[in-house]
C-alpha cells in the first residue's frame, strides 16, 4: 500500500485516485487542511499535493507518481510500451500541463488578464475543446482504444465540460474550467468522459 497527501477537491489528487483505481492499487489517503499545508512542507520541501511514500521514497508531481506506479504495478499499464506510442503519449501530457493549463490558471489567478487578452486564451481552450473532438471522433480513448496516461492526466480538468464544481468546492479554477469548458457541442467530448467515469470506481480525491 502506498501513502498519498491530499487536499479536498485537487484535480491533481485525482490523477493519481484515478490511476489507482485502475491498477486496483490500494491507497492510504492521507488528509490535510488546504490552509495548513506545514507537515506537507515538512515532508516532501514543498506544499503542493499530491505527495506520495512509496516506502521510504517520497514522490511530488501527480505524473512522477504516476510513472512510479507503472514500474511498482506494470499491469494494466498507462504508458505505452512501444517507443512510439510512448514518446507521443509523453508529448501529449507536456502539452497539457504546460500549454492547455496555462490559460484556466491565468484565468483563475489573484490578477487574472481581462478585456481581449482574458477573450484570447478563453478562445484558445475552446478551440482546443474542438481538437479534443475530433482526436475522439474515430476512437474510444485520447490516445488509441484503451485507457491510458493521457486520459488520467486530462480527464480531471477535461470533465468539467459536464460537471459543476462539487458542494463546498471553492476553488476559482474549478470555476474558471466549468466557464470555458461548458456550453460547447462537443457529444464525443461527452461520451468520453462518461467511459472514463465508467472505470473502476474512483474514490473522491476529498474524501476521509
């Protein structure tokens, strides 16, 4: 069993409580209050969750997580196995993480851009809703016919295409993503996120 640090609602937590699930991996979720995050520090130098113990090897950053659970429990696995396949599945999470969050962030931000520059990167994800469409026109998953990394690293931001922000649940850019992603018609953009929902049943990343 590994040992995971959370704060209620984190996206990034769910990453990781959705890979979880579909390896069958056990998790002691382990629970702190977003506004005293001092035993986080403490533990892994920093205050962002998830944070994972794999033994005594403490783990930051839901994708390292995520690629240490696929060396310690290979099957299924998330990463593709061939080069290839591989290498475009490792292109697709920079990607997101680095360019498709970047706009929500700064939309959600203490001093967030406003009039055309707000305008812009909203237009930005949208048209990449688009994409998203079309990549699942001809497919099950983002990436091929199986479920994969590249459907647990997007599928907790993506999913507010459909989903309000749970109860309780105040955080700005959750709110911002529900805004962007909302609205648009994108019906194999919804049917992808029921099949991920569809899975093997995922604990709410907030809950004791």
């Amino acid at each position: 069993m590994i040992r995971v640090h959370r704060i209620p609602f984190s996206t990034n937590v769910e990453r990781v409580a959705l890979g979880c699930a579909l390896k069958g991996v056990p998790v002691e979720w382990i629970d702190h209050d977003p506004g005293r995050r001092g035993e986080l520090l403490r533990l892994s130098g920093q205050e962002l969750t998830p944070v994972a113990e794999f033994g005594a090897d403490v783990l930051v950053d839901s994708i390292a997580i995520l690629r240490r659970l696929d060396r310690e429990y290979p099957q299924p696995r998330l990463f593709p196995g061939d080069p290839t396949e591989w290498a475009v599945a490792e292109l697709f999470v920079e990607w997101f993480n680095e360019v498709w969050k970047r706009p929500p962030n700064a939309l959600a931000s203490a001093s967030p851009p406003t009039g055309a520059e707000a305008e812009a990167l909203a237009d930005g994800v949208r048209a990449w809703s688009r994409r998203f469409e079309r990549m699942l026109s001809a497919r099950e998953f983002l990436l091929g016919d199986r479920i994969g990394i590249a459907d647990v690293c997007a599928y907790p931001f993506l999913r507010y295409a459909r989903d309000d922000p749970s109860p309780g649940d105040g955080d700005p850019f959750h709110a911002v993503l529900r805004e962007l992603l909302a609205g648009g018609s994108d019906p194999c953009l919804d049917r992808w996120i029921v099949r991920v929902e569809s899975q093997p049943p995922t604990p709410p990343p907030w809950a004791p």
